[in-house]
C-alpha cells in the first residue's frame, strides 16, 4: 500500500515498532512517540519545515484528525515547550532510515553533505590594550565535524569576511551546501556562490538585496541557508524570530 493511500498506517506502525528510536528516559513520559512524529513528519511534508513554531502549530490544528485516522487515544497534544525536547531524544539514524525507506527516497553521500563556515577568536591571543586578538576561520562538514578547510586573520587589523569568501574559493565549497550567519550574508559573497548559475544568481542577487537593507534597518537575519541548485534544490533565510531547528529530507 502506498503511503498516499487512504487509511495507511504503515509508517505510523514501523515508527511504533522501530527499536532504539526513543531515546527517552522511561520515567515520566507523556506522550507518544510514534505520534508526535508521525505528526512532525506530516508537518514537514505539507512545507512546513525549517521552523519549529510552524511544524507545532501544523501538528496541534491536525491532532484530531491525525488521532482519529490512526485509531489511538486522544490526549492533549505535545506543547511548543515540550516539542524540541522531545525531537532532543528522537535517534537520527533510526528516524531517516524509516522516511527514506517508507517514502522510497535515496540520496547520495554527496546531496547528503553540509559545510558550515564561521570564525572564533583565539582565546589568550588579544594583547593588552587592544579589544580584538588572532581568530581562525573553518569550514566544518555537518556530517562528520571534520575540518574541510581553515585560515586565519588578525581581528585588529582584518575581517572574517574575506576569509570565508577565500575559503569558498580556494576549497572549491561555492558549489555545496553552505550555512552561514548573518556575518556573510552580502551581495560579494552570495556572488560567489551563485557564480554562472542563470536564474538562480539573479534571485540571490534580488535576495542579496533584501538582505542588505534589512542589515541596514537593524534587522538582521539570523542564518542563511545555500544549497546547490544544480541538484534542483533550495535556498531559503530564516529571521531571528525562527527556530534554527532544520531537518532536510
């Protein structure tokens, strides 16, 4: 039966049954696992993904119905509070085995793969006097926490901006998923990135734009998003007032 089709529960029934997926301490719990991603997952699907107010708010106008459909007892659904601490003891691996699995969805160890860029100031490195000291600048695969690339520049005399753009350059990461903060989110280094790629280089630019203005009004974005559309995938920037909280599937 397909996952479509009406009065399927199939994933809801694997998502009850899968070992090690809770990871929850037995003592104290108040809701049902099976459901609430059953409800997230649901979320997720209707485009609701990358915020966490948003995947709650589909989950809680939906719980009748979700709870009828699957035959279980209706109780209070989970709270905003409550939701990211429960998606805290979820296990990963377990969870995206089943998705990709019941919704026969396969992607390669390179669609798969996310870098993100940011520097840190030297601790023990600013002089006496000063207010800024050494810093180093990394680019980290999400995946494996390994090192894809580093430099480093004087916090005195220099900015962590060129840095990252030189990185995006000289580890040829332009063409990846890339996170990055608020710090980076500038016409120059969103070029970079969208660098000879047609249509969408013209919407980072008119993106790029926004931004700015935006960084000018005091109303900074929190996270920029960029993965590569040659893969026919998206890009999309998320305000402060938005959870951080990204789950791709």
């Amino acid at each position: 039966m397909l996952p479509c089709q009406e009065d399927n529960k199939s994933f809801f029934e694997q998502l009850q049954k899968a070992e090690g997926l809770d990871l929850r301490d037995k003592r104290g719990k108040r809701h049902d696992l099976a459901v609430v991603l059953a409800g997230v997952t649901i979320a997720l699907l209707s485009n609701r993904d990358g915020c966490l107010s948003s995947l709650h708010r589909h989950l809680k106008n939906h719980y009748e119905k979700l709870v009828l459909i699957l035959g279980v007892e209706k109780k209070k659904p989970v709270s905003r509070s409550q939701l990211p601490l429960i998606l805290e003891k979820v296990s990963v691996e377990v969870f995206d085995r089943l998705v990709f699995e019941n919704y026969g969805l396969r992607l390669s160890e390179t669609e798969r793969k996310w870098f993100a860029i940011d520097g840190k100031e030297l601790r023990g490195s600013i002089a006496k006097g000063l207010k800024r000291g050494e810093a180093i600048v990394q680019a980290v695969g999400h995946e494996n926490l390994q090192v894809a690339g580093q430099d480093y520049y004087s916090g005195e005399k220099e900015s962590e901006v060129p840095i990252v753009r030189k990185l995006l350059e000289e580890y040829e990461l332009a063409s990846e998923k890339i996170s990055l903060d608020a710090l980076h989110c500038k016409p120059a280094t969103l070029e970079i990135i969208a660098a000879d790629k047609g249509k969408y280089a013209r919407w980072v630019e008119r993106k790029s734009k926004r931004i700015e203005k935006a960084n000018q009004s005091g109303n900074e974005q929190s996270a920029f998003f960029v993965q590569n559309p040659r893969r026919g995938e998206r890009t999309r920037t998320r305000s402060k007032s938005e959870s951080m909280n990204f789950m791709m599937f």
